[in-house]
C-alpha cells in the first residue's frame, strides 16, 4: 500500500512521491515522476514533522496517513 503526499521531489520538483506505509523506517522513498530516490521513510517523517510545525492545520492530516 502506497499513499501520495504533499512533498517535493529535490530532483523534478514532482510532488507525486511514493511512500510504503507497510514497509520499515528504512523503507527507501521514490518520486514517481523521475524515480528519484528520495530517502528513507525515516527521512520522510522527519520532515513531515518539521512540515507540520510549520503549518499547523495544513499539514496535520497529512501526517496522519503515515500512522
Ligand atoms: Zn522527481
């Protein structure tokens, strides 16, 4: 299962990202648009976190998904 999420790819500026919530922290992050490898899912929630410091009640439901 994969979920697409509002984040850039550092690569194409694509925001189609795919992320495995059934894989582990260290399960690697593609974009979809040029395959890029974006890092672990690790890296992922962490700036999610920082992401939704940042906007409050933009960014919560977002996060979620991830839980
Ligand atoms: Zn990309």
């Amino acid at each position: 299962m994969t979920v697409s999420i509002e984040l850039r790819c550092d690569n194409c500026r694509g925001t189609s990202i795919s992320i495995p919530l059934d894989g582990g922290d260290d399960s690697a992050v593609d974009c979809e648009d040029c395959g890029a490898d974006l890092g672990t899912l690790a890296d992922i929630k962490t700036q999610l976190s920082l992401h939704v410091l940042g906007r409050k009640h933009a960014g919560a439901a977002t996060f979620m998904l991830l839980h």
